[in-house]
C-alpha cells in the first residue's frame, strides 16, 4: 500500500494484469495477494482490447503484461501505451514466458520497466512480480510528490501502515 498525502490515509496500489490465459492470471493473482496481502488491486483482463478499456476509463498504478497474445502482442501494447499521453507514464512489466533475449531488449527500449519470466515457481515468480510492482509504484509515487526515497526506505513506506 501506498500512503497517500493525508495521513493515515492508505490506498491500495492498482496493478492491470493482461494475459490471454486465464488460469495465468487466477494463479499470479493468487501468490500476489498472498505475498502483498492487501498492498494490491489486481484488475485482471484477457484481452489487449480490454486493457486499453480500462486504461482509458480507471486509473491504474503499475501494468502488468504477457508478450504472446492474440490480436495484440504486449510489444505493440506497450507501444500504443506509451503514445498515449493519459497513461504513458504508468510503469510497465513485461511478466511472459516466451520473450526471446532480442524481445526483451525491444521491450526495455520501447518504455518497459521490468521483464519477468513466467518460467519457473510460480511461487518465486510471483514474488519477484510482487517486489517489482512495489519498487515500481515506489518510485512513481515519489516522483508524483516531488520527493526521493531511498531503497532503504522503500519497505518502510509501503509498510508503514
């Protein structure tokens, strides 16, 4: 949770989840509100359309993206989140298990915060995606304040509550 700037008020940090894949989803939601108990909002879609829905009619904190999906990949997603200028700022997590090292690359380069593999535990997986959307909405929210804060001070912040 992110405290917001009248104090003791503590709002969630909204995390966007596309993937085309359901139970990808059901299974990232559940470690996530295991491990940020209820630090997270988690709005899952399956669709780039609905994404882009969303995005347009909700404020989010942090996206959280596949790369192999129909109609859209996460790159082109990524790309038409970035020229929008309502949203283009929201960190963006690439959490796929198919981005070959080139794509990655394209990814970071196209605006992408983070890149994490689905592959692997889901438990450890979901973990690194967890800590990556607090570090990332850490950040944000000190930009947005006009402040720094260390990452010493990052677990205290979103904890301190």
């Amino acid at each position: 949770m992110i405290q917001d700037v009248q104090p003791g008020n503590v709002i969630p940090i909204r995390v966007l989840r596309v993937d085309d894949e359901l139970e990808h989803l059901e299974i990232a939601r559940i470690f996530m509100e295991w491990e940020a108990k209820d630090d997270f909002e988690i709005v899952n879609v399956l669709s780039v359309a609905n994404a882009l829905e969303k995005l347009e009619n909700e404020y989010f904190d942090v996206v959280v993206s596949d790369y192999n999906m129909p109609g859209m990949n996460g790159l082109t997603f990524l790309e038409v989140v970035r020229q929008n200028s309502k949203y283009s700022d929201i960190p963006f997590i690439f959490f796929s298990g198919t981005m070959a090292p080139e794509l990655v690359e394209a990814a970071l380069k196209t605006g992408a915060e983070k890149h994490i593999t689905k592959e692997g535990d889901p438990s450890t997986q979901c973990n690194l995606l967890a800590h990556a959307i607090y570090e990332l909405a850490r950040d944000k929210y000190a930009t947005r304040q006009g402040s720094t804060i260390t990452a010493l001070e990052h677990h205290a912040v979103l904890h301190s509550v």
